[in-house]
C-alpha cells in the first residue's frame, strides 16, 4: 500500500496480476465486467490484494487508469473500511466458516441502492469457507445481485464450493507468478540470502513467502525433510516420522509434504541409469537446505510411487480443509507407510 498526506491507503495489485487489473477495469468500462467474479488459484498469490484493488477503483470516483484515485471520499471511505457500498465477507472470530446470517446480511446489501457513484462490490474471502446452507442462501443473489453490483468470491479451493455456485460466477484463474518477478518483489522485502529458500518453501507464493520467516516448522524443515529420507530408506520407521512431522499443523504439513514429494519426484525422473541427475528442471527456486535431501528422496523412492504418495497427501488436506479431525500421528504414518512400502 501506499500512503501520502494525502492518499488514502490504496490497494495495489502485485506486479503480476497487473495485466489482470487492467483487462478487469476495461471490461468495466466497456459494461461487460462480469456481476459474479471468482478468483482462484495457489494461496499465497495476491489474489485478495487483486480483489480489493478492483473493489476500490470500481467505487474511486476519478480512477487513474486501472488503479483508484487515492483522493476522493470513495478511496479514503474503501480504504478505511467503511465505504458504505463495500462489504466483506469472512469467517468471524475463531470460526473458519462464514455463516448463512452473514450471508442473509449480504442479500440485504446487495438489494439496497448506492450510496455514491453507482457502483457496489462485495468481497468473499475465501469463498470456500461458506458453509453448506451459506452457499445455497447466496445463489439468487449471484444469479440476480442487482444493479451496479459486483461481487468477488476469492477461493484457494474452488472444488469445496457447491457446483451451483461455481455455474453463477466467472472463474479467473490465476496461476503462481514466474520465479523472477516473484523475487524481484520478495527480496526487498525478506533479502536476497533468504528470498530463494522462502519462495521455495512457499511453491512458488511470493505472499505466502513472506510469512513463512516466522513459522515454527520452516526453522525446522532441515530436521523435517531429514527424517522424511530416513523414512524413505528404511533407518526410521514411519511411526518415528510422523511424531516429528505431527509437532506442526497437519494442514500446513499436507501442503508442504506435497510440494517436497512433487519435487523430489520431478527429481527422480530426471536420474539416469546410474542414479546421478541429468537434465535438472530449470526455470524454478530451491532451498539450498532441502534441495540436497529432496536429491536423496529422489534416488530412494521411485517416481511413480512419490507421486502416489503426494496424491494421498493431497486427499488428506482436502479431507481436513473439509472439517476433518483426525488423529494427527496416525494420518502422517499413514503417508509415511505408503511412502517406506516397497
């Protein structure tokens, strides 16, 4: 964000998503934005900060090109949260759904008239966070949301929304930024010692990047991926494994498990008959801490069998993004056995 004296704090899009931000505004001005937007793609992309920076240029009463103004009463009421034609959705306080009264709040948003220019956004995020009931309560408004209404859904997991909402929205898929503008913007931020590692272990999220400098299990990821190879050649059994990799959240470690098994597995196909590596993948960032380990996980397990194992992995993170609760130590020896089983 930027701010001035006298700016409001408008949102800008990341570097990537700049052509998006443009291709949406023009639409606009040509009447043919869509009334029901739905962003996906990796967490960690900027996809919110694509929303919000739509969300204030359609309510700027001068917009600057394909960005808000930063001047007028819409930018500072947008900015400050409290635009009276801009609505949030999201989970409150420590539930991880957003309900159907938030919904119904919504409905009667979205059946007022506008307050300002005309205009009226309202942001869901993340949209797979709305509950059963709350999604079949937002289907006529996404069908019919009124005059001069947008509404953005923002979803990191698009197949945990109902069919019927997907049918009513417009899916833009935005997929992770090339690792060269993803760096150019990460190391100012992080520095260039670390910016190569935390690319790495957020696969390729610049924004998921930079909070990863304080996680727990990315300080421990040299001992995590260490006893993931000691499983993988039989020195630990997966009982073992799991107790280290349970220390960390299951939904985090089911994310960052995958990546390493995806990893290693284009590293095993890459291996020649002599077990040495020709024809590295290029145009990606590695960890230098993990990338050695990966090497060795790729020459112990084949190819075919890591990515069974990374697909088992993936269907358990699906399994726990949808509620479930299952015992921590037992689902990680569960991947672990599939992936020692020879």
């Amino acid at each position: 964000m930027a701010v001035t004296a006298n700016r409001a704090a408008i949102q800008v899009p990341c570097p990537w998503h700049q052509d998006d931000m443009e291709r949406f505004v023009e639409q606009h001005r040509q009447g043919r934005l869509p009334h029901a937007l739905l962003l996906t793609g990796s967490a960690g992309i900027g996809k919110a900060r694509l929303a919000r920076s739509l969300a204030q240029t359609l309510l700027c009463q001068r917009p600057a090109g394909a960005l808000p103004c930063g001047q007028c009463d819409a930018c500072h009421l947008s900015a400050a949260g409290t635009h009276p034609d801009l609505q949030s959705l999201a989970p409150e306080g420590d539930s991880r759904v957003i309900k159907i009264d938030q919904v119904r709040r919504l409905v009667e948003f979205c059946s007022r008239t506008a307050q300002y220019n005309g205009a009226r956004v309202a942001l869901i995020a993340p949209a797979e966070a709305l509950n059963r009931s709350a999604q079949n309560a937002l289907l006529k408004t996404l069908e019919e949301p009124g005059e001069g209404m947008v509404l953005i859904l923002i979803s990191h997991q698009p197949s945990l929304l109902l069919p019927t909402v997907r049918s009513r929205c417009q899916r833009r898929s935005l997929p992770l930024p090339a690792a060269e503008p993803a760096l150019r913007w990460l190391v100012p931020q992080v520095g260039e010692r670390e910016a190569p590692a935390l690319l790495a272990a957020a696969q390729g999220a610049p924004l998921r990047a930079v909070e990863l400098q304080d996680a727990e299990w990315f300080a421990a990821r040299g001992r995590l991926i260490n006893e993931l190879v000691a499983v993988a050649q039989g020195r630990v059994s997966p009982s073992q494994g799991a107790q280290a990799l349970a220390a960390h959240d299951p939904r985090i470690m089911a994310q960052v498990l995958y990546g390493w098994l995806a990893r290693a597995a284009r590293l095993a196909c890459c291996l020649d008959g002599q077990g040495e590596q020709s024809d590295m993948p290029s145009g990606e960032v590695h960890d230098p801490l993990v990338e050695p380990a990966l090497a060795q996980l790729a020459r112990a397990v084949p190819a075919t069998r890591l990515l069974r194992v990374a697909q088992r992995v993936m269907e358990g993170r699906r399994q726990l993004l949808g509620g479930a609760n299952p015992n921590k130590e037992l689902l990680m020896e569960q991947w672990l056995l599939a992936l020692g089983n020879r």
